[in-house]
C-alpha cells in the first residue's frame, strides 16, 4: 500500500533548456493533517553534488532554473508529514532540453534551408529526449512558437 505523504505522479514539464518544472500530487488531506513542506533534491545523474530546494507544504510544484541544457538529471521529492520524512519511489531521470543550434552551412547541407538572412528555421524536438529509462510520467508542453528567436550563446 502506498503511504498517503508519499509524492507521487511526478511530472517533468520542459520549459526552457535550462528550467523544467515538476509537479506532484500526495493523497493527504491537507486540510486535516498539512503537509510541513516539499524537499526537492536533484542532481546531474554523472556530477556529485546535489541541489535541494524547499517548497512550501501548500504548493505541488516548483520550476527548478540554472539547470544545463542536454544534461541527464535525476531527481527526488521528499514530503516532511508530522516530523516524518517520505520520500518519492525511485528516482526520476529527465534530459533537458537540447540548445538550439546556431544556422551554420556545416551542420546543414546548403540549398535545404534556403539563404534566409535571420537564419530563422523549425526546430523540431524529437521524442528521443526521453531516454529508455525515463520513469517519470513526462510530459513535453514545449510550444513551438518561439523558434525564431535566436540564443545568445554565453561562452
């Protein structure tokens, strides 16, 4: 049986190549007994060091930012319920999001993409961002309205 403090339904919404949100759902009865809070913990799955941010008791959700692009995450939550700790099942792995390329003639063969001088295109995100061990319920929202703007690249 599942305790009912446990986070569950973790979901991995991609916003940015840098900034994902999660969310989450416990089946407490917050009225009656509120959750204290949320501990978030994540961590690039080949670094050492973790990152942990605390997230109010009332909210099931949190955007974590400052992330890498095309990095392998894994993440925990940890709700804090009467002065015990529940951690969620397993861990959850998510890749952000790839940077978008700058238009150069060596990446595409010339004459596809046309000449367009602001070197605005399509970019399609393909489905093999969730990698064969993504447990997470993930579920890309990515618009795809903003291609046309172009990254600055910071070196």
């Amino acid at each position: 049986g599942t305790i009912p403090a446990t986070p569950e339904n973790i979901t991995v919404t991609f916003l940015t190549p840098t900034a994902v949100r999660v969310s989450w759902q416990t089946q407490i009865d917050l009225k009656a007994h509120p959750i204290e809070k949320y501990i978030v913990t994540y961590k690039p799955t080949d670094d050492s060091y973790r990152v942990v941010q605390d997230v109010a008791g009332s909210s099931e959700a949190i955007v974590l930012d400052r992330l890498l692009p095309s990095t392998q995450y894994s993440l925990v939550v940890t709700a804090i319920w009467q002065g015990k700790k529940y951690r969620s099942r397993g861990q959850i792995k998510f890749k952000t999001l790839d940077l978008p390329k700058n238009t150069s003639q060596q990446d595409f063969p010339p004459g596809i993409y046309g000449n367009s001088s602001n070197g605005a295109r399509n970019v399609t995100n393909n489905a093999s961002i969730f990698g064969d061990d993504v447990t997470s319920t993930a579920t890309n929202t990515l618009t795809h309205g903003t291609t046309r703007e172009l990254p600055t690249i910071r070196g």
